[in-house]
C-alpha cells in the first residue's frame, strides 16, 4: 500500500458562544481548519484535521498548515502509510519543526489503518479503556459573575470538570477562581488555567490568594523556569500545558517536579503517533493527562476521544469535545457528548465521514 494523494480542505468553525477569550485579551470568534486526507493506491482514503487557536495562541496559524502541506506532501507519496514511525522520520528529515502541518497527514493515516485492519484506531492505540471518556468545559474569559454563571450552566449539563480561562489582571482573576469554586460541588474539578498570562509575581500573588481553595493552577507563566519557580511556592495541584511540547521537556519536568499534570495537545506534537509516544512515558511515570488538542471540530474530536480511550483511566485527568462549542459540524459519526462524558467510536478508524456540503472544495491537493 503506498500513498498517492494528500488533499485538504478549508472549512470554518463559528463559536456557540460568540466568542472564546482567554489571557492577554485573545479573542477569536471563526475558527479556520484544515481537513487533510490521506488517498492510497488501493483506494483506501483517510481523515485528519488541524485547527489552531488563532495565530496568537501556539507557533502555528491555519494558511500555514496548508501552505505546509504543499511543501511536505510531496515527500511522503509513495510511503506506506500504515508505517506510522517511519512515515513520522521522513516528515521530521522533509520539514523541520512544524508540527501542527504533519498532524493532519498522522492522524489520517492512523485513520486508514484502522480502516486496513478492521479496527477503531483506539484499540490501535492501546486498547479501550473504560465505557467512557470524561470531559471538561472551558468557561471563555469574562466578569466574574458571568464566569460562575457560565460554570453553573454547563454543570446542569453534566461537567464536573472545568478550566476557568484566567492570565488576566490578577485581582480580577482571584475573583474568578473564588466565584466559580463557589457554585461546584465539593467533588467537582476546578483549572484556573492562565494560559502563560501572568508574570511570576502575580502569579504567586494569585496562587497564595486562593490556596484555601480546591483548585488546580495551570500554565501561569511563558517559561518553564517561571512555572517552576511558582510551582516551588505553592502546594495547589499544577499542570503544564504550553511549554510542554516533547519528551525532552517532559523528562526535565518530571525530574524537577514541575507538575502533577501535563496537558498533550495532539496538533502541539505532531499527529497521534507522537502523542502516544509522550502519552506511553507519561503512564510508566505515573503522571496523569488532560488529552486534547488546540481546536477543532468532529475529526479532531474524534482523534481525542481515541488518544483518551487508549489511556488507562487512573491517568486521565480530562478530555474536551470541541465540536460541542462550534455550530459547524465537519463530519458524520464524530463522538457527541452525554452527561459531560464522552465515547470512542467503535466502527474501523476514526470513525468518521467528512460531509462534502460541509468541508467545500479541496485547497490543496498533492499527487503523483
């Protein structure tokens, strides 16, 4: 089996909520994602998808991703793509950094292999662990009030894990921690996630303000070494999330004992076969994980709930459903949310079928 095309298309992700706002005033309101896939001789065709939170938020931006996979698609026709570690060496040789342009080409062809062999790519993955994946709702950056509110809402809904977007002014952002805590049940789950936002001062400041309160502190600061030095000055639960984008920086971080935690964001690591290389080290070092990704829509949903599903359950932290925040919706048998929980598919691969009324005509297209 060899492949013979690598195609995309563009297709935009207005918000449920308007707009989704986190620290430093980011804001975005239309998400622009890229559906990639993966066409082989045998007539096999596979899925992807990569969506970037803006081009403010990680080392990526959407037109990049395309314009990427004009220079890397080349490179990779003709491989065999149920050769996932050989395939992943020659986009490493072919293109250097870059992960979020090789995601869409990974999770694709994790996507025909499933379809190769009969099997959800979870189970190719690991194996399915558990009846279901829980997940956590995000509650976009605004007044305190509104944010607990917000927090009120989706608990009706089912979430009992929540990431609070603070990283903004530091008093403010005490509020919010202590106003959303407020309204949760004492078993409840509770991130105030400041996404690199706060200085080190103020994040200590932050920190020692809510440290009567059951709640986790993620991503304070922009360095490792600033997260580091806050983590040494408190004892809430921390979680890292931007800084870690490899195993080097994962292996740094577990011998510095910089995090209960870890977020892995499949697009911040180069598609699924990197993440699971990352997600495996985590598990035999006893660290649990929030398994995501940047954005996205129903293919990226799908690639989570199948990255989540293999993971033993004691090292599941939380997942997301990012299709449940767009109106769009890209692809016909996408994981759906019940009682904030959600499942991996169980038909071959992702489990998914793009709907062409939806995804538009193809912007990229390499061949032989």
């Amino acid at each position: 089996m060899k492949i013979v095309r690598i195609f995309a298309h563009r297709v935009q992700l207005p918000l449920v909520e308007g707009s989704y706002n986190w620290s430093g005033g980011k804001s975005v309101s239309v998400l622009d994602s890229t559906i990639v896939g993966v066409e082989t001789d045998q007539g096999l065709v596979g899925y992807g998808e990569v969506c970037p939170l803006g081009p403010f938020y990680l080392p990526a931006f959407a037109e990049g991703v395309r314009s990427g996979l004009r220079e890397l698609g080349p490179h990779v026709l003709g491989m065999d793509p149920r050769e996932l570690n050989k395939l992943n060496l020659r986009m490493d040789a072919a293109l250097k950094g870059h992960p979020h342009v090789k995601t869409g080409i990974d999770i694709a062809c994790w996507d025909i292999l499933g379809k190769w062999t009969g099997l959800p790519a979870c189970v190719l993955l690991g194996g399915r662990f558990g009846e279901s994946v829980q997940l956590y709702r995000a509650i976009s950056q605004i007044p305190p009030d509104e944010m607990a509110s917000n927090v009120a809402h989706y608990r009706q809904q089912g979430y009992t894990r929540f990431q609070l977007k603070v990283g903004g002014d530091p008093d403010e952002d005490i509020r919010r921690i202590v106003a959303a805590r407020a309204v949760l049940m004492p078993t409840d789950r509770l991130v105030a996630d400041a996404n690199t936002g706060w200085t080190q001062h103020e994040a200590i400041r932050v920190v020692n303000a809510v440290r009567h309160l059951d709640v986790y502190i993620e991503q304070p600061c922009l360095t490792y070494d600033e997260c580091l030095a806050v983590r040494r000055n408190t004892s809430l639960p921390f979680v890292l999330d931007e800084t870690i984008d490899g195993l080097d920086v994962l292996l740094r971080a577990k011998q510095d004992r910089a995090m209960d935690i870890v977020n892995l964001k499949i697009s911040k690591l180069g598609g699924l076969t990197k993440s699971k290389q990352v997600r495996d080290l985590c598990v035999s070092m006893g660290i649990a994980m929030t398994l995501e990704d940047s954005w996205g829509g129903d293919i990226t949903t799908a690639a989570i709930a199948h990255l989540a599903h293999s993971t033993p359950e004691q090292f599941r932290f939380t997942s997301t459903d990012f299709n449940s925040y767009n109106t769009v919706s890209n692809a016909d048998g996408a994981p759906r949310r019940e009682h904030g929980r959600m499942r991996a598919s169980e038909t071959p691969g992702l489990g998914v079928v793009p709907k062409p009324d939806v995804i538009g005509p193809i912007v990229v297209d390499v061949h032989e």
